[in-house]
C-alpha cells in the first residue's frame, strides 16, 4: 500500500508521518503495525503506532541523511510565506517528475532557495 506524505517535527526533534485512517483500516487496523517503509527511495521496516491521537510512522535522522532529506531552518515559514501560485509552481514541478532522483534533486534545489 503507498501513499504522499509530508515529514512532521513534533516536539524537538521527533520526526515522522502522519498515516492517512484509510492505510491503517487497509493495513488491518490494531495498536502497533510493523511495516515496511520507503522514504527517498530509502526503504527500512518500522512501525505505526498512536501518538496524540494520530496514527505515525516515526522517520529517524538516519533514514532522512540516507534519503538525503535534511531539515533547512525557516525553510517551511519562508514556503508558506511564498504566493499560492509560486507555491503551487514548485509543487507541480516536483510531482510532475517520473523519476525519483529527479523528485530529490528538485527538492534539494528548492530548499536550497528557500534556504539562502
């Protein structure tokens, strides 16, 4: 089962995903659901479990440096602070490729922007 999802800081530095009720009631539903998980082409076995009500799949800084995600400071405040139409503009631009390194390297290039 796959689906999008975008990396979520919680407290000081846990980091995970947010899985959609939707994949939990396919996967089964239950407590703690070992799985397999592929983040940047980095694929690792985890498991999702309830935290503050949501279900989540913790993402380690191990697995984000493998996968090449790196957290650029003020990077999600200078996005959200972009117009919705340049916004969109990079979000197409990133979905809109087929192949993952050039998914990554348009990220990689974007938040170098929002970065400087």
């Amino acid at each position: 089962m796959a689906f999008r999802a975008v990396l979520q800081l919680d407290g000081a530095t846990a980091t995970g995903i947010v899985v959609p009720p939707d994949v939990i009631e396919g996967l089964g539903g239950g407590g703690r659901i070992p799985v397999r998980a592929t983040v940047g082409g980095v694929e690792y076995p985890s498991t999702i479990a309830m935290r503050a009500g949501q279900a989540k799949l913790p993402v380690s800084a191990d697995i984000r440096a493998r996968a090449g995600i790196a957290a650029v400071p003020g990077a999600r405040e200078r996005f959200d602070a972009l117009s919705v139409s340049n916004r969109k503009r990079h979000v197409l631009a990133v979905e809109g490729a087929k192949a993952a390194e050039t998914r990554a390297r348009r990220v990689a290039k974007l938040l170098e922007e929002l970065g400087a």
